[in-house]
C-alpha cells in the first residue's frame, strides 16, 4: 500500500516531533514474514529498490484511521565482503492516507535542534570523563 512514512529514530535516538515531520519519505510499505521473524521495507516507484533500510525484527505498536506505528531494527548493507553492517533501533509512523495535508516544519529549526543536541552530547561526556583530561595548571608555560 502506498505510504508516508516518517522516521522517528537517528541511529536509535529520538527524534523531536517537528524533526521527525520535516523529513517525509514515499513509497509503497510492505510487511513480509521472513522464517520466525517480520521484515518490512519502504519500496520505490520501480517496486525493487528501498527507499529506507529495512526494518528488522518488526513489531506492530499501533494502528487506527491515522495510520500504523511500527518499531524494530535498522540493518544497513554491508560495506563489505564480510561482516553485518550497523544496525540501530528505529520506530516508523506511517501514513496510510496520503490525502490529509500536514503543515510542514522549518528544516532551519531542525538543524539548530540537532546542534544544540549534539551540544549537549559534547558537554555530558566531557562531564563524565574528566578524570582523563588531566589537572590544570596555570604555572606550567608551554
């Protein structure tokens, strides 16, 4: 079925809300039973490539007239001959009714949220770790 979906994770963290609005993606949501497990994928118009990683390891969270909440696992191809490559925790809202108009959100502001995320990713782990930073000592010239 023809979707809208929207990502609502970044490498397993959350996203805010106006984040996750800013960045629609289209495509036709398929949900297939692989061995014990559900996979599902976002295709492209030509019905063969994916227009987002797939979602590993699918879990039905919610549904009603708005949409479908699935959650699951990010698998990301391999950069290789061996190896898995990275996977993540990822939640996707999807809309099942194209027709409903939302309004859309400023990508300016969403780029100023990451930064300030980032930011405070920055100065938490400084605060965590500054027994390696050593002491400081005004009196040593360098």
């Amino acid at each position: 079925m023809f979707t809208i979906l929207y990502r609502c994770r970044r490498e397993g963290l959350p996203l805010h809300p106006e984040d996750i609005e800013a960045a629609p993606v289209h495509g036709e949501l398929r949900v297939q039973r692989k061995g014990m497990k559900r996979v599902a994928v976002l295709l492209a118009a030509d019905r063969e490539s994916y227009v987002v990683p797939l979602l590993d390891k699918v879990r039905l969270l919610a549904i009603n007239d708005r949409g479908i909440l699935l959650t699951g696992f990010e698998v990301y191809p391999t950069r290789g001959l061996k190896g898995a490559g990275p996977i993540y925790r990822q939640t996707w809202w999807c809309e099942t009714n194209p027709n409903r108009q939302k309004p859309t959100a400023d990508p300016t502001e969403a780029r100023r949220r990451e930064r300030e995320r980032a930011a405070r990713q920055v100065g938490t782990s400084l605060l965590r770790r500054s027994a390696r930073r050593g002491k400081y000592d005004p009196d040593i010239s360098s």
